[in-house]
C-alpha cells in the first residue's frame, strides 16, 4: 500500500503497465484486464474506529472525470486508500468524496 500511496501522491492519476498492477497488487484475486488500460487513482476512505477501512461505495465516469465516493457512520478519520480502475481512456480528473454521518 506504501508504493501506492507514495505513487498517488505524484499525481491523481497515474497509468500503469501490467507489471505495475501486478506488483502493486500482489495479493489480491485475479483482475478481469479487457476492460481498458490500468490506472491509479489518488482516493481517500474513511475509517471506522476499528481501524477497519471502508471500501468504496461507487466509481463511475462523469463525463471525462472520474467520480468515486464512499461514507461511513461514525468515522475516526480519513486514510489516503488508492485503487486500480481500469478504463478505455485517461479521465481528465478525479472528484473524491468521503463522507461520515453522526
């Protein structure tokens, strides 16, 4: 997660070969590539007291951006959690939004 972050940091959307994904993702099951070309993106979560974090709750393209938003109740703070999406195409930009409800 550290290579990612540190990756994310450099720029909201960083594409990727193959090779990338795989080293990025090196215990996760297998990702279905005919879909588009990799990317990752810059995103945060919030994170429930137990330090658990929560997945994302919805991406999806508006327009050329890319929208992924996600929320929890009762969070103790947000955590800079980059994903791999593949896409036909580079977005313009990336819109976060996390939110917790009291």
């Amino acid at each position: 997660m550290r290579q990612a972050i540190a990756l994310a940091d450099t720029a909201e959307i960083v594409p990727l070969s193959d090779r990338e994904v795989d080293e990025l993702l090196q215990n996760t099951p297998a990702i279905d590539r005919r879909n588009g070309r990799p990317f990752l993106m810059r995103n945060v979560v919030p994170a429930l007291p137990s330090k658990l974090e929560l997945e994302i709750v919805s991406v999806r393209l508006v327009g050329s951006r890319l929208w992924i938003s996600g929320g929890v109740i009762g969070c103790d703070e947000f955590r800079k959690a980059p994903v791999v999406i593949y896409l036909p195409t580079s977005p313009t930009g990336v819109d976060i939004m996390a939110s917790e409800i009291f």
